[in-house]
C-alpha cells in the first residue's frame, strides 16, 4: 500500500544476499505457563468472583498463551481490602529495615529468573529477546534493588518532613514494558510503606502474574503486593475505589485525563506517566554515525512502543541529505521477526488493535502527502508486524507529527538555526522526553535548558537508570517516577 | 554528488567527529549477534579465506617464510573444501622467496615498506624500499603513515605522503596502515583514515601489530564508518585490514558481523576485507573442523607454521 521515496542516491550499500545469520531461538521449553491464571489477591491466586476469563495473545504468532482472569468491581474491592489488611495488620508494622529485606529478596529472585522473565516478556509482548533480556528484566531488578535501599532511609532521604507512607495504592501499568512498569511502581511504593493493588495491561499480564509467584515464593506478608487483571474497566474500578489512597498511572493522555477527572475532588494523591511526541535533535557538528545509532534506538527501540520515543527527527539543514541516507541504510541492517530470536532487532506489534492503529497512521502520513520509506526487510506471515517506517516531506501541521502513532515510524523534518528547532521541538501539547546531538558542550546547555520535557538525552537516547527521576511536562504526565521523586510520591509529610 | 578524487579536502574540517560512548556501544551490539550452524561456517571459511598470514620478526629465515607460504597453500590437508588464505605478508627481503614459493597458487604477496613498523626514515629511503618490493614481486605494500607528523597536526604529509607511496607502488596495491594504538583517540583514527583514503590508499588498516593495542572493535568500526562514508560520496570501495590481536575465530566471526551490518555484502571478499594475524588461521581450522565432527581436536593435529 505504501510508495517509496524514490532515492536518486547511487551509492547505495547492499544488505541484501551472501551471508544471512541462521535462526538462533532462543529455547522457550523450560518456561512452565498455567493455561489458567487468576488474580493474585492476599498472597493467593484467586478465582474471578464472576467466573470470566480472557485470552492473551503471542503477537508474533497469534496464539494463545493462557487464559487470565478478567477483574470485576467484586475482586478490585477484594485485592483493596486485602491490600488495607496488609497494611494495617503487617506491612505498617515493619521496620523500614525489614521492608528492605523483603524488596531486595524480591530483587534478587528475579535475577535468578531473569532469564524466564525475558522469555515470557518476549512471548507475551513481542518485544525482541535481547531487549527483554538485557533491558527489561535486568532494570526491572535494578529499580527494586535501588528502592530496597531507601526503604530504611526515609528520615535521610526527606529531612525534617516526617514522611509517612500514604496507604494503599491502585497502580495501573501499560503493555510496552509490563514487568519493569511493575517494578517501577511496586518498588517505590513498598519501600515508602505502602501496599498495592496493581492491574497488568489486558495484552501483557503474564510476567506480572509471574512476580506475583514470586511474591509468594518471597514469603511477602498477605496483601501487601494484589493483582487483578483485565481491561479499562478494571482499571476504572481500582481509580474510582473510595479505599485508594493513591493512583498511579501510565498510559495514554486520553486515559490519563479520564483518571485526572475520577479523582478530581477526592483526597487521592496522583501521578501520571502519559504520551509523548519526542524531539530529537540532530545538530550539524554532530557525531553523525553515533547519531543515526541514538536515531534507531530512540524510535525502533521496542517497536517504537515507548512513551519517551524519539519519534520526531529534526535534522539540520547541512547534513540533512547525509542523515537521512545513512538512516536508510542502517534501516535496511535491521532485522524483523521472531522475539526469541537472539539476533531480532525489531519484534512483533503488540497486538492487533495497536497494529491497526499504527496503519490508520501510515495510511494518513501518505494522504497527508508524506514520503514514506519502508525498510525491505522480510516480515513473517502471521503475527503483527510493521517494517521500520521513515516519514519525510512532512510539517508541523501534519497528524502524523503532532499525533503519538507508538509505533516504529518516525517523521524527519529539518531546520537552519537553533531557535527555529526549539519552536518546533516545544509545539507539542506533549513534553516527555527529547535528545540532543552535537559535539559542542555549550550547544547541549543551551538546547537543553530551553526544551520543555521532563527527560532530555545528550548524545544518547532512551537510557534509564532508577536513580534519575523520570516524568513528562504538560499533557505528558504529572509528577515523576525513578530517583527520590518518585520515592516522594507514595509519602506524605 | 560525487567528489572528484583530485580535489584535496581541508583535513582539518573534513571528518565527522566520532562519540567514543556511542561507537563502544555499538560494539557492544554488534557482539549480541547470534551465529550458529552454516552460517558460522559460512563466516569461519569466510574468515580464513580473509587471512594474510603473516610473520614479522627479526628472527625470520628463508625456511619459516617457505612454511608460511605452504600453509597458506594448503591449510589442512585433511579438510576438503577449504579456502585459501589471501596472502602473505613478511618483510622486504623475503618477498621474492615468497613469491617463488607461491607462484601459481593465486596467493598475493604483501610486504611491509616504508621503515615499519615506525616509520622513521627519509622519504627517500622509504620510496626506493616501496619500489624494490615492487621489483621484487610484491602483489601489495603495506606502508605506515608518519604518526610524529600526524600528531603535530602535520596533515597535509601525511596526504603527501601516501600519495607518493601510491604512486611508487605502481600496479601493486596499497595498504595503508594507521597504527591507532599510537594516534590514540577515535577522532584522530577517523582523520587518519579520511587522509589516506582521500590519498589514494586502496586499503586502510588498523595496525602493525608491534604496538599495543593493535587492532580493536572500536578502532575498526571507526574505519568502516570512513570508508563508508568515503563511498557514499565518492562510489569507490576502499578495503579494511583489522591486524594484530585477532586470535580467534569468535573474535573474527565479530569483525564479519561488524562489516556486514555497517558496510553490507559487498565487502565480504577478500579484496575489501583481511584480517592480519598469525595465530587466527589454526583457531579457525579448529572450529571448522568442530563443526563439522562436533568434537574439538588436539591442537597437535593443526600445524604451526
């Protein structure tokens, strides 16, 4: 359906032919998966209360792994209750001390299954093996071994503010990166004393449901840690519970606003982690192979279904030409295909629904009168799958560049002077994240200082660490996970 | 756009800056990349048809440069279906035994010039050593660029340089051999690699192997990113000779990986990619013979020459 640019350029390199790397899966034998899995409700795997069961899907393959209970009003306020059991009869109870000793049990554990977790991620979400295995799973114990380490700390960590954890929290995670998400919102919480109700996304709960065993396994007292899966409804019930202390979100702005609404007028504290639309910023001086690296991992990196994506390219005008080629270029390298193989670049689509709507984009991108570039890459038969995409022609206007299409699709505009690209960085009802890229200190202090997102890269794109705060600025979300602002989050004082 | 050869760019403007964070890791996901079954056949025959067997040593005799060229020859007699090395490479003076040795095999001979491995004589003395390899025989030159120049920022003799030594190779084709681990920095590589192509060098290399580090994953992808950049604007091919340090047929495998995927296909031949390395052509029989018997043999049964 898509025209390509043709490129008049002669000096193309050949990906194509010779030497092609053979298949190399990795085993998903020895990961064991119920065929059923309930919620996780006071340290027991609970039957739904009304019976229903709903499918989760492998996105490269299209079939099913298990069926995964969908939550009611009923089990929402059954984790809830439990939740404020464990907080009132244990969790409150124990020494920041022992809290610590818990987290970092937990920690540990999933290193020791590190290599199920990323197996099961890949599976259950599509994303590539080696991004599950050397990002997700190994951040995800990183985020709980650093809020381990703060739990017995609060005193020194907000000096004379007497923190005090806030009580329950309803946490609700998205589908792109569904075991570090938990981390990142079960981790604070507990350390800050708190206990959680948390809902997976409908397409990704399997590596939740898999803590969950470790939990148990951890011996964590009842009710501390609850999981209830299913769709938006289930979610909207743990938002509107009058129980909840806390809600913390991440996801779509369009959702976010829904729970920014729910909550307004109740004493529930909140934080949101929404949409992006990033800039990343390409200056002339730049180290320009180690840009077009940061480009492909700021866009292509889990199929582009990442909040902080750097999904809008601005490029300046004297190497604009050279950018682009070598883009293409390095696109054709990329491999599409199987998640478990080793050597999978890009994954599957992580479901049908997201699929359809990084098409509908596509589709609007080239009606808009975009000049769209696919990589050539094969793609497999079955499953969901979008080639690596390169929007050109394109403006500020377009949808395509206002609009978050999570997807690997990125759009490349150029500009001559720094002002002009801060305009066009900042016209976005979104401020996640942005990069930049120049050789010059001065230049990256001076952009830098003048982008209105909350997490901004300097010559490297999409890197996270649990110590440094991680959060959007206007329609991008309120408030900041990762670091002691997201510890402060699950504290009053 | 094409640039026409004989406009001499500003060197001190010309190359891109490299981010050495950047390039380190990219390495590192080069080094993620899985390859089993015939495709690391294919790659380890590949690889061995890519070696310039080399002895560079001052103990060197007419015998053990006769050895040489008759393991290049004929690897492993008790394979079939194995590649030939693609050539070489001693000093000076052994060129025209070399030769001799290898004449109807299709095996080049590559023969150090120009005072390796520093450097350090007159221009002079380094032509008339390019020439005499030449008269002797030499298929290929593998000269060293001034580095003292280099580092004060003496760019243009370094372009002079290699220009000259282009043009007393004659027919015989040109390596031009860097040594990174003097110039040091990723950017000084880049330059250095821009210089010699702009030049005339028709292969750029990492090392000489006589100064530690020689050849790296780093260093080399820099080199490729030149000559790929040299191509796009140019549509010339330039070939890549990592040397020094390549010891073993996985680290190999990981140079193939890293040329495929930055400069694609075409440079995996011999005429635009060899390792220089001594000790990597036993460890890649080795695994050859691994992959095929699924059983690792005694070294003992691979000869040393």
């Amino acid at each position: 359906m898509l025209k390509e640019t043709e490129l008049k350029r002669p000096n193309r390199l050949n990906f194509t032919g010779g030497w092609n790397y053979d298949p190399a899966p990795e085993s998903a034998s020895n990961v064991k998966l119920k065929e059923t899995y309930q919620h996780f409700i006071n340290g027991k795997f609970t039957e739904p209360e009304e019976g229903k069961y709903f499918a989760t899907l492998n996105p490269a393959t299209e079939e099913k792994l298990a069926d995964v209970a969908d939550g009611s009003a009923a089990d929402v306020d059954a984790a809830v209750k439990a939740a404020r059991n464990g907080y009132n009869k244990y969790w409150s109870k124990l020494s920041g001390r022992d809290r610590a000793r818990y987290i970092y049990r937990i920690a540990r554990m999933i290193q020791e299954r590190a290599r199920e977790f990323a197996i099961i991620e890949s599976l259950d979400g599509g994303k590539p093996i080696r991004e599950s295995r050397d990002v997700d799973v190994p951040l995800s114990a990183a985020y709980f071994f650093y809020y381990a380490g703060w739990a017995d700390k609060l005193e020194y960590a907000f000096p004379n503010r007497n923190p005090k954890p806030v009580g329950v929290a309803g946490q609700i995670i998205p589908w792109n990166f569904p075991l570090m998400m938990a981390a990142w919102k079960i981790a604070p919480a507990l350390a800050a004393g708190n206990t959680v109700v948390l809902k997976p996304a409908e397409t990704t709960p399997l590596t939740c449901l898999k803590l969950a065993e470790i939990i148990q396994e951890a011996d964590l007292p009842p009710g501390v840690v609850n999981f209830v899966t299913g769709a938006g409804a289930t979610g909207s019930e743990i938002v509107s519970h009058p129980d909840i202390d806390k809600v913390a979100f991440t996801g779509s702005t369009k959702v976010g606003k829904m729970i920014h609404k729910s909550v307004a007028g109740t004493n529930k504290k909140l934080t949101l982690e929404l949409g992006g639309k990033a800039a990343n910023i390409v200056m002339d001086d730049a180290p320009l192979d180690q840009a077009v690296e940061g480009i492909v991992n700021g866009i292509f990196f889990n199929q582009g279904h990442v909040c902080c994506a750097g999904s809008r390219l601005f490029v300046q005008e004297g190497v604009a030409d050279t950018v682009r080629d070598k883009l293409i270029d390095r696109m054709e390298s990329l491999i599409v295909g199987d998640p478990l193989d080793k050597n999978t670049d890009i994954g599957a689509i992580n479901s049908q629904k997201q699929l359809q709507t990084i098409n509908n984009y596509l589709e609007l991108g080239l009606n808009e009168g975009g000049e769209i570039y696919q990589s050539s890459c094969p793609i497999p038969d079955k499953g969901y799958w979008v080639a690596p995409t390169l929007i050109g022609n394109v403006s500020q206007s377009h949808r395509i560049v206002q609009e978050e299409i999570f997807g690997p699709v990125l759009t490349i505009q150029t500009f001559r002077t720094p002002a002009e690209v801060i305009e066009k960085a900042n016209n976005t009802p979104y401020g996640l994240s942005g990069g930049v890229w120049t050789d010059k200190g001065s230049k990256i202090f001076n952009l830098t200082s003048q982008l209105r997102a909350g997490v901004v890269w300097a010559n490297t794109y999409n890197k996270f660490d649990p110590t440094s705060p991680f959060g959007g600025y206007k329609e991008s979300g309120i408030g900041r996970e990762g670091g002691l602002h997201g510890l402060s989050a699950y504290l009053k004082f | 756009m094409t640039q026409t050869l004989n406009e001499i760019p500003d060197f001190k403007t010309l190359s891109p800056r490299v981010d050495q964070v950047g390039v380190e890791e990219r390495v590192a996901r080069f080094n993620t990349r899985s390859i089993k079954k015939d495709s690391k056949m294919y790659a380890l025959k590949l690889a061995l048809s890519m070696v310039d067997l080399t002895t560079l040593e001052g103990m060197d005799s007419p015998g053990k440069v006769r050895q040489l060229c008759y393991k290049a020859m004929h690897p492993h007699e008790k394979l079939e279906d194995i590649p030939k090395v693609a050539a070489v490479c001693v000093y000076p003076s052994f060129v025209r035994l070399a030769k001799e040795t290898l004449s109807g095999s299709g095996i080049n001979v590559a023969s150090v010039a120009t005072a390796f491995p520093s450097g350090w004589a007159p221009m002079k003395a380094k032509l008339d050593e390019v020439r005499y390899c030449v008269d002797e025989g030499a298929d290929e030159i593998d000269m060293v660029i001034s580095r003292g120049e280099f580092l004060k920022g003496n760019y243009g003799y370094i372009y002079d340089e290699v220009a000259a030594v282009k043009e007393a190779c004659g027919s015989a084709h040109l390596k031009v051999i860097l040594e990174t681990g003097e110039l040091q920095t990723l950017d000084n590589v880049r330059r250095a690699s821009d210089i010699s192509m702009y030049a005339g060098a028709d292969f750029i290399k990492t090392s000489t192997g006589k100064i530690s580090p020689a050849a790296t994953q780093p260093v080399t992808l820099v080199m490729l990113e030149a000559i790929r950049d040299f191509y796009y604007k140019t549509g010339k091919k330039i070939g890549m000779k990592p040397a020094g340090g390549i010891r073993d047929a996985k680290l190999a495998i990981r140079y193939l990986v890293m040329v495929k995927e930055t400069l694609g296909i075409d440079w995996l031949d011999p005429d635009l990619f060899r390792f220089g390395a001594s000790s990597l052509a036993n460890d890649l029989l080795m695994q050859i013979v691994k992959q095929q018997t699924g059983a690792y043999q005694s070294l003992d049964y691979f000869s040393k020459d």
